[in-house]
C-alpha cells in the first residue's frame, strides 16, 4: 500500500496515488424523493436547530412529504412550574411544515416519562391534577386545531417486557385506563378532525409486548376512547427472526385502524451490553432483511390504513443514535449527502414488488 507520506515525497509516487483515486469508485447518485416511493406520506423528524441548516431543508423538501416535531412538543419542553406553558419552538417546527407545504404529525401529548415535576400526584390536589391535565390537553393540541394530520395521543404505556402496563403519576391519579381514556377524548374534542393516536415502541421486536398494546387498543375502544390509529415506532433489532415483523402488522391490521411507522430506524451497533462478533456484511445483511419486511408489510396494509411511513431522522446524521455517540452507525435510509444506503434500497424494492 502507498502511504500518504510517499505520495507527499516522491513524483513517480504521486502518479500512482492518483490511478489509486480514480479506481475508487464514484459516490452514488443522490437517491430518488422517498416520497415518491413509499404508497402512503414519508415523513421524518424536524429539531428548530435544523430549520437554520440549509442542506437539511434541501433534503427534507427533497424526501418528505410529512415532518414529526422530534422534541419541541414534549412535555419537557412545553410544559412549566407552576402549570406555565411555552409553545415557542413548537410553533416554529409547525410552521416550517406549513410553509414547505408538509402536513405535520404531533408528537407527543401524554408520555409516562414526563410532567411529574410538575403534575406531582403527591402534592397536587387529586380534582386540581384532573383540571390541569384536562387544561393541558385542551390547549395544547386546540392550539394547532385543523392543522394537523394525527397525534401521538398517549406514547409508551405498556410495560418494557409486555407484562402489564407502565404504572406511572398518571396512572396513579387518574387510574391505569382511566388517564389513556381522558386524554382522548380531550384531544378529540380539542381537534375532532386529526387521527389520535396510540404510540409504541418493542412491537416488532417483542411478541409480548405487541400482543399486550393490541388488546390494549381493543379494551380502550370498547371503554369508549376515541383511537383513530395505531402507532407503532419501529425502532427495529434487526436480529429478531425473520416473520416477526409481518406478524404483527398483520395481528395490527386486524383492527382495521389506521397504522404510522412512526418512528423507524434500524440500527447496525448492539447496545454494548454483549459482545458483537458479527461482520459488516452480516449487519448490513440483517439490516436489508429487516427493514425490507417492513416495508413490505406495511405496503401489503389496505390504502386506508396506511397512515405515513416515518423515520426518526432522515439521513444519518440527523439520528438521535449518532448523535449520541455511534457515529459509525447506519441507521437510516440516506447518508450524509442524501445517497440511498442499502437499507434503502431494501425499501425500494420491497415498495416496488408490492405495487407490482
């Protein structure tokens, strides 16, 4: 191999480092508007930070045709001490949307893991805890009243492993089905006409847990709340038997309700708790398998079930993955400067057989 310091030092050297350069292969071209593929809206996440950054709005307006608030709408971000409200960097990402012309999916009203320092059940009076959450609720998704196309509605309430749901301060002051109920039909009365949503994560990969949020969904309707769609996020292992994915949409599909891949990326890198012996070639092969049986199933769903195919970022740079720490990883459809990686190209042809 020719060093970088021979090639510095020696002229005869220099000839064969520019032969080795031009038998590099070319970058690819820069992949084909994803909205123009998938058979339902593609969306991906928007961060305020990213509305300043020119190649991310190019690539947006490029690729998408919905865009999901990926923090400005939760409740951390929202929601104050004392029952204060700041809708600021919401409304920017929302009106981005509007301005590109993207319909906008809000994310998220009611999560488990926010507002208890606020909506602290131990210190909040039981009928003001009940009032504020209604105010919440009201005003937060009234505020955006016919302009968007669905809510995350209630996100994550079953439990990591499937057995049971996630006792949280909701659950604890409004009771366990009681808290899901009431945040529906205040959304829907807030914005009758959007599509509110139900929203989890580990359906795919965990059996359990995707067989405990469907009977979940069926009890809630039965009790009355008004569930427009189902959202199931899709943060994929991408080591889980082939089949597993089909299954479920195929158990979700059953309902008849609307369904939002609500926030798909896939992942190459395990979490570091075991060691990865695996290959490249391996990883990338799981990788296409995985996420072409997704695409796939969803493009198998009715047309009116199909909601919107949406990844958790669009290219990988813009992973919350990355930009936690695995900037080797791949876990979206499109690289750096927009090109289709072969996870694409596994939705490409899954969504291309299934129009067939």
């Amino acid at each position: 191999m020719i060093s970088r310091r021979t090639c510095l030092t020696a002229p005869l050297a220099l000839v064969a480092c520019d032969r080795l350069a031009s038998a590099q292969p070319a970058p690819g071209p820069i992949a084909a508007p994803l909205k123009t593929i998938v058979p339902a809206p593609f969306g991906a996440t928007g961060m305020t930070w990213q509305l300043d950054q020119p190649d991310w709005i190019a690539a947006v307006r490029r690729h998408c045709s919905q865009l999901t608030p990926e923090w400005e709408q939760k409740m951390e971000r929202t929601l104050g001490a004392g029952f204060t409200y700041d809708f600021e960097p919401s409304d920017r990402v929302v009106a981005f949307a509007r301005d590109n012309g993207l319909r906008v999916h809000g994310h998220t009203v009611i999560w488990y893991s926010q507002g208890g320092e606020v909506f602290n059940d131990a210190t909040v009076p039981r009928a003001r805890f009940a009032a504020e959450y209604d105010r919440y609720i009201s005003t937060f998704v009234g505020r955006y009243r016919g302009q968007m196309a669905g809510w995350d509605v209630v996100n994550e309430p079953v439990a990591e492993d499937g057995n049971g749901l996630r006792e949280c301060h909701w659950s604890r002051a409004l009771g366990m089905d009681g808290y899901m109920v009431r945040a529906f039909e205040q959304a829907k009365a807030a914005d009758p006409d959007a599509t509110l949503f139900l929203n989890e994560y580990n359906l795919e990969n965990i059996p359990a847990k995707g067989a405990t949020f469907l009977k979940l969904v069926e009890r809630l309707l039965k009790l009355g709340a008004p569930i427009g769609g189902i959202g199931t996020q899709s943060h994929l292992d991408i080591e889980i038997p082939a089949g597993q994915i089909t299954s479920f949409m195929r158990d979700a599909a059953s309902l008849g309700l609307p369904i939002h891949v609500s926030e798909l990326d896939f992942p190459m890198q395990r979490d570091g708790r075991r060691p990865d012996l695996r290959s490249m070639t391996e990883k990338r092969a799981q990788q296409v398998a995985r996420v072409g049986e997704l695409a796939e199933a969803f493009a198998l769903l009715p047309e009116r079930q199909r909601y919107a195919f949406t990844t958790w970022g669009l290219r990988d740079i813009d992973s919350w993955l990355v930009r936690e720490g695995r900037s080797k990883d791949s876990p979206l459809l499109l690289d750096a400067e927009g090109r289709g990686n072969p996870a694409y190209q596994a939705v490409v042809g899954a969504f291309g057989r299934a129009g067939a």
